[in-house]
C-alpha cells in the first residue's frame, strides 16, 4: 500500500521554500468537515466553500499527508 503524502503524488507541484503546490485546485480540497463520529473526516455532498487568501491552489509541505479527495491521489511515476 501507497502512503498518500503530498510530495509523492503527480498532482503535487514543487515551488520556493521547499513546499508543494496541487494542481487539482482547491475544489479537491474544499467540503471536508469533521465526521459526526468524531473519527476521520467525510465529504459533504453540498459544497462548503472556505477562504483561501491569497493562495491560488492548496499548498503543503512535501510530508504533508493528502487532504484531497481520497481518489485523486496519484503516485509519482518512477
């Protein structure tokens, strides 16, 4: 099994300071909310828009384990 970290995906673009940008933008990332379980969290089906700032797509750092929609992480082709 594939560990899901940010600067192992192919969406995951490095740019300065040593950080990760992903391509997907930020409608991958947008809608999460904590589970009403309090376990994990779950995607919503309405859209819950957030603030970004000035941020044009979600960035992290390289270790950083996937925010996004669990089925668009891709690992880096060898």
């Amino acid at each position: 099994m594939t560990t899901q970290i940010c600067g192992n995906c192919r969406h995951g673009t490095p740019i300065e300071h040593g950080m990760i940008q992903c391509q997907l933008g930020w409608e991958a990332h947008d809608g999460l909310l904590p589970n009403v379980r309090g376990k994990g969290k779950s995607r919503v089906v309405i859209p819950v828009h957030m603030a970004h700032g000035e941020l044009e797509k979600p960035e992290a750092t390289p270790t950083c384990r996937c925010g996004c929609s669990p089925d668009k992480w891709l690992p880096v082709k060898a």
